[in-house]
C-alpha cells in the first residue's frame, strides 16, 4: 500500500475503534448475571443490579487523588447496585466478586481481532501509529496490555496520565511532540464525536474518521466528520481519497 502523500501519521482511538469494549461488556456483565444466579439472588433482581452498575460505571468520576483507586471505586458501585435492589446491606464480598468476575471476564476477551491486528501491521509500514486513549490510568493500561498491542504502535498515549484528555488540544500536542510529526500530516480515527472527532479538528489534523459502527445518523448539533466509515477496516478506502 502507498503511503498517502501529506499523511505521515494516524492516531487511534482505542475502545469501540480497535477494540469491541461495548461486546466485552456485555459478555462481561453475563458472567456476573450467572454468578448472581449461582448465589441465589432473586433473580427478578438480577437485570436491575446489574443495569445499576452499568449506569454507575457511565457516570463515573474518579479522582486518583482521593487515595482510592479505581477497583475500589467500582466495586462500590456494585455494592450500591446490591444495595439499592435489594433494599438491604450485601455482602461485600459479594460485590468484590462481581466486579472482579466483570473486570476480567471483560479484560479476557478484549482482544484485536486478525482483521485489526493485521490491518495495523499493514499500516505500520507506511505510517508512524497512534493510539490515544481517554481513561483511567490503569484501566487503560490494563486492556492495553490484554490486547497485545504496545508494540502496533510508535506511541501510546492515555488520557489519565495527562493533565486534560481528548478533546482538549494539549494532549494532542503532546502526541504531535513526541511523535515529532505535524498535525497536519496526522489523521483522527474514532467512534466518539465529542472527543475523538471533536479533538482532532480542535488539534488541527489533516482529516478526522468517525467509525460510525451502528450507521447512526449525526446528531442534531453535532461536530461533522471529514469522513465516516462503518469500520476501522474501511479505513484504507479513506487513506486512497486522502492520497
């Protein structure tokens, strides 16, 4: 494959980009759903704890700062999930078992699948490779490190490492230094509008790709793509128009 000329770089995003984190979740959740069952919660109460959970997890906030870590943060959550359904104190080992039963069932099958993982080393011999990632320092770290994909990339980047994450322009700054490439020789590829897509017009890039995996239609309002494609693997099709 040529390389297309005035792109010398493309950043990734990580979950929902180049890994299905949204499958893992599900597959994850239906682990503790069979480990609820195996420790007689009534099972009218199963969905909505774990739905719980999930709400929680989205509207998370963690200050590493506060001497707690992440696994502590979240196991609350599911001991509150517990809490709220069944009205009554759980076991907190309980809890401790349901995310830990969650975070490695998750971190087990959050892997680059052939496709990916040869689309990269593909790419990699034409361009210098990016991963961004927005998060937690140690959960990213830690499905980076399931994935197998340090090596893929010339830099690896996590948002909880840095004073602010995408969409912010510094953290893509960042990346540009110590890549020592220009942001207008770079691409943003990735599924958020608000961060990823978003971050890159903010950094100046050459051209953002919004994975747009569900075919959902823009949002009313939204920051508009230079490009949509329904998968990372349809990503060569961008880099010919780009050439």
């Amino acid at each position: 494959m040529m390389e297309s000329r005035g792109v010398s770089s493309i950043i990734f995003d990580l979950d929902n980009t180049l890994v299905d984190t949204a499958g893992a979740g599900r597959i994850a959740i239906q682990k503790v759903c069979e480990l609820l069952k195996s420790t007689h919660v009534q099972e009218s109460h199963i969905k909505d704890i774990c739905d719980r959970f999930l709400r929680k997890l989205l509207h998370e906030s963690f200050n590493p700062s506060e001497g707690k870590t992440i696994d502590d943060v979240r196991i609350h959550h599911w001991y509150e999930a517990l809490q709220e359904t069944q009205g009554t104190d759980p076991d907190p080992a309980l809890a401790n078992s349901c995310y830990y039963t969650w975070k490695n069932t998750r971190l087990q099958v959050l892997t680059f699948s052939p496709e990916v993982r040869s689309l990269l080393e593909e790419l990699r011999k034409n361009y210098k490779l990016l991963l961004l990632t927005n998060g937690d320092t140690q959960t990213q770290w830690e499905k980076i490190e399931a994935a197998r994909c340090e090596g893929l990339f010339s830099l690896v980047v996590v948002g909880g490492d840095h004073a602010e994450q995408k969409p912010a322009q510094s953290i893509f700054t960042h990346c540009f230094k110590s890549a020592g490439v220009r942001p207008q020789d770079c691409i943003m590829v990735g599924d958020s509008l608000s961060t990823d897509i978003q971050g890159g017009i903010n950094a100046g890039v050459r051209a953002t790709v919004w994975i747009n995996s569900d075919c959902k239609s823009l949002p009313q309002g939204s920051v508009t793509p230079d490009y949509t494609v329904p998968s990372v693997l349809n990503l060569n099709d961008v880099l010919l128009e780009l050439r």
